[in-house]
C-alpha cells in the first residue's frame, strides 16, 4: 500500500487445515520484513495475526473467519472488510486488534489483580459475607484456585 508492504499473506490449498508451521513460515517472512500484519488462509478459513516485533516476537490472533460455520454472512462480510485496502488504509485492523488486546484474557487478569480491584473485592466480600478478608489472602485464592494458570505469567 503507498508502495509499503502493510501485510503478508499465506495461502495454503483449500484441503490443506491451517497448523502452527503455516504461521511460523508466514512469520519468519514478517519479521525478516518489519511488517506487522499476516494472513493465513486455505480459502475457508481466514486467520489475521498481528506481529509485535522485540524479543521475544509476539504474535497475537487478531481475526479469524470460517466462511462455512453456522455464523452469519454479514457477521463474516464485516469481518472481513478489515482485510479490504480500504481498511488498511484507514488503520481499522489496527484499532481492532487494539481493542481484543485490551479485552484479552491476560490483561483482564492483570486488571483484576490490581490493587484497587482487589480493594473492590475486599469490600464487597465484606459487605456480603461480613468477613474482612486480607487483600493477599484474595490474591492469593485468585491466583491458586480462580484464574487459570496459564494466564498468570
């Protein structure tokens, strides 16, 4: 795009299922580029990966369309507007992919095991059982016991 590279995309056969060694080829050929964006397909399934470059490199699923799942075709048209130039142009997969970032299940852990939100908890606890626990305490039972542990590191 303006005689940028904006994306790299990687096109298996349509029979062919889309695996990890698809993503890393793709990735070896963003990286070794500086480009951020990447797409996997087999024509069926549309994978957008976002790339954050650094050590170690951080690639993130930022959309993904099955165009033959039960979902609806406008659900997928709209999804997949943000690979059209028009998008690009106008940054919307990047405002997207900020925005799952955001949601994602890591960084509403680490939201939720902030002090003020522990605070929160602690009150509310309080309020409803009478019991002042410590906010360590509820840490540490939501760290051991609530919240999976894959997403602590």
């Amino acid at each position: 795009m303006d005689k940028q590279l904006a994306a790299f995309i990687e096109v298996k056969r349509c029979t062919q299922k889309l695996g990890v060694k698809h993503l890393r080829q793709v990735q070896m050929y963003a990286v070794n580029e500086g480009v951020e964006w990447m797409v996997l397909t087999n024509g069926q399934v549309w994978q957008v990966y976002h790339l954050t470059g650094g050590l170690p490199v951080v690639v993130d699923l930022a959309l993904q369309v099955d165009l033959l799942d039960d979902g609806g075709l406008t659900g997928k048209a709209d999804a997949l507007f943000y690979l059209s130039k028009e998008a690009f142009k106008r940054r919307l997969i990047d405002d997207l992919w900020k925005a799952r970032a955001a949601t994602a299940p890591k960084s509403l852990v680490r939201v939720l095991l902030t002090p003020v939100i522990l605070d929160a908890v602690r009150k509310e606890l309080r309020r409803q059982t009478g019991h002042n626990a410590d906010e360590k305490e509820i840490e540490h039972i939501l760290q051991a016991e609530v919240l999976r542990p894959d997403l602590l590191a």
